[in-house]
C-alpha cells in the first residue's frame, strides 16, 4: 500500500511566561453576576489554507508506471468527492436564493478546499459543544482560524469562550434562566421608574389570582390614594420619586434622570452612528423617520442596546458611558439577536450584557482617565505594543518613532480601547473576534498581536511615507486580506524590549 502523505508540521511560536487568567474585573460591580475565572488554556495551531502540501513518495518497492496508476486513481477519488460536496454546496446555495458557487467563478481549486476545510472545521466544532462536558482547550484551537459560516455556531461559541455558559453541558439552561432573571431584576429596579415598578408589581398580584374577592365585584371604581412620599412632585426626601431623580434612575421609553441626561443623550447619537450601512443596526422605519428626535425609540435593536450602554454606565459610576462602548457592544449583540434559536435572540439583551461585562473585563482600566499613566492603563498597553513592533521589526519602529515621529498614541489608542471595531466591517470583526475570544492568554495579548500585524502588513507605505501620509493610513487603515493579518499575528515574537512610550 502507498503510504498516505503527512502533512508536514506547522511552526507555532510559543508565547514566554506564565499563562495568564481573564480577570473579571466588572463582575464585582454588577450586582448578581458571581466572578467566573475561566481556567481553560490550550495552544494550536493550523495548516495555512492554500498552502501546497509536498507529496511524500515511497522508497522504492514499485515502478514508475504504478506509482503513476496510483497517483491517477486517487485523483479521480478526490475528484470525485470534491465534486459530490460541491453538489451538496450548491443545493443549500440555491435552497437559500443564492447562486451556485461553481457559476460565479468557476470552479476554482481554492474556493474548493476552503468549502470542504469549512465543512470539516464545522463538523468538528459542533461535535465539541455536543459533548456533556466542552473541552474549551479543543474549541480554542479550533475556533482560533475562524467560524465557518452556517451552522448557527457564533452565539453558543462565543459564550462559551467568554465565560458566559459553563463548560458543563447539561448546567447550560439553569445558568442562563438564572442569569436572564438577574439582568430583569438589575433592569426592574435602576431602569424602570417607580410608577411604572408599581404598576408591573400590580399586573403580577392580579395575575396571580391575589386580587381582593371586593374587586371582582360590580360597583363604582375605588380610587387609590396616593402618598405624598409616592407623589412624583413630592419634594420631600423620604419620596420614593426624589430618590429616583436623586440617583438619576433611567425611564426605558427615554425619559431620565437629570444627572444621566447627557450621558443618554451621547449614547443616543453614537447609537445612531453604529453601522449606519446595516438596516440590523439603522432603524430606519417610517415611525423612525417620522421622529427624528429619537430615531431609535421605534427600533427594537437600538432601544436594547441603549438599555445595556446605560446600565452599564449606572453599576460602573467611575467609568460611566465612554464613547465608542457602542462600538464594541455592537458585535456581540449582533451574534446573539441572529441566533435561529428563537429562544436565545429574544434574550439577546439579556445575554449581551452580561458577555459585553465579561468582554471589557480585563481591558475596563483602558476608559478610565485617571489610570492613564499606571501599568494597567491604556499608555502602558500602548507602549507594549511599541515593545512588540520593536521586537519584530526594528526598522519600520525606527522610522515611525524617529523618522516621522508618528507616536502610536495617534493612531492604537482607538484600535486598543475599541477592540478594532472601527477600523474592519462587521464581517472581518467577527473574524478577528474569533481570534480574540479563542486566544487562551487573553484577549488583551492576541489584540496586541494583531495590532502590531497591522503595521507590519503596511511596512512599505509606512517607510516610503512622511508624517503626514502614515497618520492618515494608519487612522483610516486600508483593506486587506483577514486571514493573512492573522497569519502574522500568530506567527509574532513575544519577545519585547524595555522601551517605554515617550510622552
């Protein structure tokens, strides 16, 4: 028998020091949400698509002709089964409105490999999570090249690699009923305003078969009297209507607090600004259009994240709302309100709250302005990240911080603090995400990675570029191929310098 060709193994740099845990740092501040640290670690690595494969022949034992027989027949076979998962492609293509792929390009060898690398990494990852108890170490490699498109496989992966669902299958229903009922009561009582608290509280009594048996009879309607402690003109401070204006309480329709109206106005507008390309995030309805004070009181999408933005800013007074938080809130609540699973999409606020915590949890010091200058703040992360492009590559480092003294604050204080949201479409942030959330050493070091890819992939303009030219490429970083930026990313040296950012 001809022996099947091995793949030849593929170099994985190998990250220095102790592995490090994802803090959750906002757990402590959200009531009812426990401090989970996810202990799971792993490392991998993937053969590069399109790379060529070299063909091991046997030594010896056959002719020419044989081996060339061979070589024919197995051909013919992986021909064959190319074809029948292309067939198989095309049905699904078609059963969704889409054209063929084999009619709008051919019927390219790469396109191919990539359909079937997809269909296996799919098949991989769905047997993963189908387990009763989830090897994450597993999942990590696999997800860390990327989700392959269908399968409905983003939202329960990226809760699992968050924290958010335990590792343990079969505890997946009692951890989110409990934490969907926690995000209600956090809602009920710092979003909702006293009135309409008392008047949910009512509808449960009477829904619950309580009501006075006197109700029920017929007669004049009995009028409720009403304290002047629960009076929302009531100045006195045992009112229950100036504790809540006291502490800026939050209408859900879009009336506030006084102390939180600017802060809601400023998520109103960055709101407005997120993905304004897709119809998901623009709520551009005719009750939209015709109240253009606040578009998204008539978009279901906008008016939960809204809730979210301004929950969060509530339970974390030193940090509030920083603008672009909608940015990096915008991916996960996308995931998570298109999961087919009905169930999940309807508790999409739920859940994207609780994972948008999880998320900023190991990079919240970034939005604090008094930490700036500390070793946990944004200056510290920056300068590692000149550590890493020194480490790397030591001329394009130069030439920025010399040459045109393009000082990375100008341009990876966004990159860093908005996880990238705003340089990428949606799509390629989705991508990068997978990355980010797969990366067993945190989030924060695979960031680090990509963004330090980033300037590498565009050495050449930098070089050839003066101030000028390289701040704008850089802050309006132009298109380019995600799995190569990746590629370089993984293939980085950790090895830093001492070097510190200049101030």
């Amino acid at each position: 028998m001809k022996p099947t060709p091995e793949p030849p193994n593929s170099p994985t740099p190998m990250i220095k020091g102790k592995k490090l845990k994802l803090p959750d740092r906002l757990g402590s501040l959200v009531v009812g949400f426990d401090d989970k640290d996810d202990d799971s670690r792993g490392s991998g690595s993937a053969l590069d698509f399109g790379e060529e494969l070299e063909i091991i022949q046997p030594n010896g034992f056959r002719s020419d002709r044989e081996s060339e027989t061979d070589g024919e027949e197995d051909e013919v076979q992986q021909e064959a089964t190319v074809k029948k998962k292309m067939e198989v492609l095309d049905e699904e293509l078609e059963h969704h409105g889409r054209h063929p792929r084999h009619q709008k390009d051919g019927s390219s060898h790469i396109s191919v490999m990539k359909t079937i690398e997809d269909d296996e990494k799919r098949s991989d990852i769905e047997y993963e999570i189908s387990q009763k108890v989830i090897n994450l170490e597993k999942l990590q490699r696999i997800v860390s090249t990327g989700l392959p498109e269908g399968g409905n496989l983003r939202p329960t992966v990226w809760k699992l690699l968050l924290g958010y669902l335990p590792p343990y299958r079969d505890l997946w229903e009692k951890e989110l009923v409990e934490n969907r009922q926690k995000y209600a009561k956090l809602k009920e009582e710092l979003l909702l305003t006293p009135s309409e608290l008392a008047r949910i509280k009512e509808e449960a009594f009477q829904s619950n078969g309580h009501n006075n048996a006197d109700d029920s009879t017929d007669g004049p309607l009995i009028r409720h009297h009403i304290s002047q402690e629960d009076h929302p003109l009531s100045l006195g401070k045992a009112s229950v209507w100036h504790q809540y204006f006291e502490f800026a309480n939050v209408y859900p329709s879009g009336c506030i607090g006084f102390q939180h109206m600017e802060i809601a106005e400023q998520i109103d507008r960055d709101l407005q600004r997120t993905h304004p390309e897709m119809k998901f995030f623009s709520g551009e309805t005719s009750f939209g259009r015709r109240h253009r004070v606040r578009p998204y009181a008539s978009c279901l999408h906008g008016e939960s994240m809204r809730n979210i933005l301004l929950l969060f800013s509530k339970l974390n007074p030193a940090i509030r709302y920083v603008q672009g938080m909608n940015e990096v809130l915008a991916p996960i609540y996308y995931v998570f309100s298109t999961d087919i699973d009905v169930q999940n999409a309807s508790n999409a606020e739920a859940d994207s709250f609780a994972c948008f915590v999880r998320l900023l949890s190991d990079s919240v010091d970034h939005f604090c302005q008094q930490l700036d200058n500390s070793s946990v703040g944004i200056l510290s992360t920056i300068s590692r990240l000149a550590e890493l492009l020194k480490a790397n590559d030591e001329e394009l480092w130069r030439h920025l911080e010399f040459t045109t003294k393009v000082k990375p604050q100008y341009y990876a204080f966004r990159w860093i603090t908005l996880l990238l949201t705003q340089e990428f479409d949606l799509q390629s942030i989705l991508r990068i995400w997978d990355s980010l959330l797969s990366n067993p050493f945190g989030v924060q070091e695979m960031l680090q990675r990509v963004c330090c890819s980033m300037l590498l992939c565009v050495k050449t303009r930098l070089l050839s570029g003066d101030f000028a030219a390289n701040l704008r490429l850089l802050q309006h970083y132009p298109d380019i191929d995600i799995e190569h930026l990746l590629k370089v990313a993984q293939e980085l040296s950790p090895d830093t310098s001492s070097y510190r950012l200049s101030l």
